[in-house]
C-alpha cells in the first residue's frame, strides 16, 4: 500500500468519525438536557453502572435499586422520587410536589 493511498485512508476515516460525532451531539441536543435519576430504574432496565457485580445497560438486579440510573429529563430526578447520586437499598421511589 503507498503512502498516498495509507493517507487517503486516514484522512476518510478521521472524516467519518467527525461527522457521526455531529449527528450524535445533535440528536442528544435535540432530546434535551439529561441527568443520572438513581433508584427509578425497575429491575434489568437501568440505563448504566448498576453498582458491584453488574456492567451496564439492564443489568440492575432488583427494582428501583439504589445504585442503577436511568437518564431523566434535567429537573426531574428529585421529583419522581429519585436521587442524583447512588444510594444504598431499594425503596420504592416517592414522587414529590413543587
């Protein structure tokens, strides 16, 4: 392979990274602000980082476990019932007013 050609290649691939980097940012720009919400998350359906023992996405092994998140519109954690930052137990989450 020349040279010319190892270049072409690099320069197309580094391209290519730019421009999903672009559609993904605009996609997550048009879904809104996000927070991690902890301890709403049913069983198997957390968005991430479940705690010791899990890996990721829908690995939460019982619901509403205070170690596993599901990202949330930005505002509305607290609201659900949920916490900002992980949490010990797995008490069913209880919305609050205001």
């Amino acid at each position: 392979m020349t040279n010319t050609l190892k270049l072409s290649l690099a320069a197309s691939a580094i391209l290519a990274l730019a421009a999903g980097q672009a559609v993904t940012g605009t996609a997550v720009a048009a879904e809104g602000a996000k927070e991690k919400c902890y301890g709403v998350a049913l069983k198997g359906k957390n968005d991430c980082a479940a705690g010791p023992g899990t890996s990721c996405a829908g690995t939460s092994t019982a619901n509403y476990q205070g170690n596993a998140w599901k990202h949330v519109k930005a505002g509305t954690c607290v609201k659900m019932g949920g916490t900002l930052t992980a949490h010990q137990g797995n008490a069913k989450p209880v919305a609050r007013k205001g």
